[in-house]
C-alpha cells in the first residue's frame, strides 16, 4: 500500500507540474522579456530588430529603469505592444518629445480601451479598431503612399484584424485600404508618428517575410544616420528594482521555487504522520499511585501493632454491606444488629453474631487477623 500511495504521489506531482507549465505564469504577456519585447528570442519577439539595427550602426538602447520618460536625445522611441498599460502623464510625455521633433512607432495589434497603448493612441487622435466581422483577417497590406517608397515597398505581409481609425484631416493612409488603413503616418509639431495595427513586421518572425524590412528602412530615413534609436522595455516589465513578489512571480527562478514548495507542501501533507500519544511530563509520573498508598499504610498500622483498629473497620464494613443489602441500620449495636437480621436473613444471622463477637476481641497476631478479614470477606460475598 505504501509503495501504491507514493506512485499515486509522484502521478499528481507531474500532472501538477504540466498544468503548471501549461497554465502558469510564464505563459502571461507581462513577464518581463515576453511578447514583443526586444529582449525576447521567440517568434513574437524584436529582438532580431533591435540586432539588425545595431548592425545598421545605430546606437541602439532600451528605456526601462524606475521611471518612465522618453529620452531627450533619442531620434525614434519604438513601442510595440507594451504589456502595461501607459497612464496619460506618460502618453503626455511622449506627445511632447515627438512635438519637439522625435519620431515614434507605434505598434499596437489589440482593439478598444483596455490595450496598453491606448492612452498614448489617444494623445494623437487614433485609435486601434477591430476590423468588421464579415471581413477576413488582413493578411497582405499595400503601400497606400509614395512616402514608403525609399527603398521600394509595395506591399506588407501581415496577419491582424485590426486597423487605425482617426478623425483628423491630417492622417496619412501608408499601408492596407484608404477606408481601413493598417500604417498610418502623422506629423505632430516637428516630429513624426507612425502608428501600425499590426505587429508582425517588427518581431523575430515576420521582420524577414517578403518586402517587410523596406517598412523599417522607410522609417528609419527620417532619422539621421547613426542616430538614436530606443526600445520601449519600461511597459514590458522592466521597472526599477524588482520587488521578491515580481521575483517570485515574474521570473523562471521565482517560478521554480513556487513550484518546489508546492511540491514539499504537498508531500508533507501525503507522506506525515500524525502524532503519537502524549508523553507525559516526570512530575505526573512520579506521583505515587493507590496501591503504594494502600502499602505504606498497612506498612504503618502493622509496625504499630494496630490490628485492632483493622479489625474494626472491617466489622463496619461488614455491617455497612449487610445493611444495605437487607435495608437495615448500620449504626445499631451488635446485637441490635443481629436480632434485625436474624428477622430478614434467619440462616445468616448465627455466622454473622459469631464472626462479629470474635472480630470484637483482640487478634493474637497477623495471621489470626488476616484469617477473620477473610472470614468477612467470604460471608459478605455469600449474604
């Protein structure tokens, strides 16, 4: 049965563990490095971009740190997808450095009010819509505009179901249809703004994909050669100094150590063993019991020769025992005593006024003494 209870044991310790990697954290999209974060390797990722760009010979960085604020001497801020959302101070910020002659991409895939863009969209008058139900997905988008055509761009290659919506005049249409533009392009004072409804011309998996890296070269013509590019990674997690719940929470290391606790926990839990009877404490042990009571007192009545007195409360005791079986009155004398018997027990009343007349008199020694108690203790048991 034990060996059976650990395999049950080790079989839910797995299943825990592959409901763990499957619905856990590292499958959420604000684990710092996840998404389309420029730290990130994986298909959904930017990494690739921000290698290429180092290739290119720009001075490539990340925004992150304890506090958000654009940098003064950047040339293009790339945000794609943060996972935070940005609160309006931070969008007001951005508005400002672009107005004083920054250039901003903008890549947000997620319709409505709750992406983590939409403060910063709103600041500029876009926003991401869902594309209508009875259309299908978006998947190749064309060059609306000359303004992608160094070097040469015809057409996009992009999966998304969203597109830009925007009430000014002064709007752009780049890429997908005038009514349903995916890449829109705005002047904001002496600065720029592209905004894209799609992602995946910018991540590890989508930058190489047809004409796709012409979008990025387009871009990068309003900025001076070498100049200043940076990643927004502020918005992907990397804050400050991480606080133990985002280690614990938001790192493969805090992960694991969740797990292996949940795992101790659980093991504890199916391998304890309750606990045993209370040990009692030396003083309630050491206390003597009734039998060694009972012996030193007979000790005692028997180096003082009071077998008398033994005597006596034997023959209360009889009598006590013999009343109360016959409803009689214990504090009667003897032969009170025996003549009220002799009415309710005639055949026992003779042994009793003999056995109490000699147990009157003094014992001669131990034995005559243990002879008559023993001589009660048969006659009680008989009446």
């Amino acid at each position: 049965m034990s060996g059976q209870r650990d395999t049950l044991i080790l079989l839910g310790l797995f299943v825990a563990l592959a409901a763990f990697i499957a619905l856990g954290p590292a499958r959420s999209a604000s684990v710092p490095g996840s998404g389309p974060s420029s730290y990130a390797s994986g298909p959904g990722g930017a990494l690739a971009l921000y290698r290429w760009l180092l290739s290119m010979g720009y001075d490539v960085g990340r925004l992150q740190g304890a506090a958000f604020a654009p940098e003064p001497a950047a040339h293009l801020l790339i945000v794609l997808g943060p996972a935070d959302r940005y609160d309006p101070g931070e969008a007001e910020a951005v508005a400002r450095w672009v107005a004083e002659g920054g250039t901003l991409l903008l890549a947000e895939e997620h319709p409505g009010n709750f992406a983590g863009t939409a403060p910063l969209l709103e600041v500029f008058e876009l926003a991401v819509a869902a594309t209508p139900e009875e259309n299908a997905p978006i998947t190749v988008a064309p060059v609306l505009q000359p303004a992608l055509g160094t070097p040469p761009l015809q057409a996009l290659e992009a999966t998304t179901r969203a597109v830009i919506r925007s009430e000014r005049d002064d709007v752009a249409p780049l890429a997908g249809a005038e009514d349903a533009p995916v890449v829109v392009g705005l002047q904001h004072g002496e600065g720029y703004v592209f905004a894209s409804s799609t992602l995946q011309p910018f991540t590890n998996a989508g930058i190489g994909a047809g004409q796709n890296p012409a979008l990025m070269l387009n871009i990068l013509r309003r900025i001076p050669a070498g100049g200043r590019v940076v990643f927004d990674e502020y918005h992907h997690g990397f804050v400050g100094q991480a606080t133990m719940r985002e280690l614990l929470l938001r790192t493969p290391w805090g992960w694991a150590t969740l797990y292996g606790a949940t795992v101790l926990a659980v093991y504890l839990i199916m391998t304890g063993r309750r606990f045993g009877r209370a040990v009692p404490l030396r003083a309630e042990t050491d206390r003597r019991s009734s039998a060694e009571y009972l012996e030193s007192m007979a000790g005692l009545l028997r180096r003082a020769g009071r077998r008398d007195d033994i005597l006596a409360q034997y023959r209360a005791a009889l009598k006590r025992r013999l009343a109360r079986a016959h409803g009689l009155s214990p504090q009667l004398d003897d032969e009170a005593f025996v003549a009220a018997l002799a009415v309710a027990h005639p055949a026992g009343a003779p042994a009793v006024a003999d056995l109490l007349a000699r147990m009157a008199r003094p014992a001669s020694d131990d034995r005559a003494a243990l002879r008559l108690v023993a001589e009660a203790d048969a006659l009680m048991e008989r009446l």
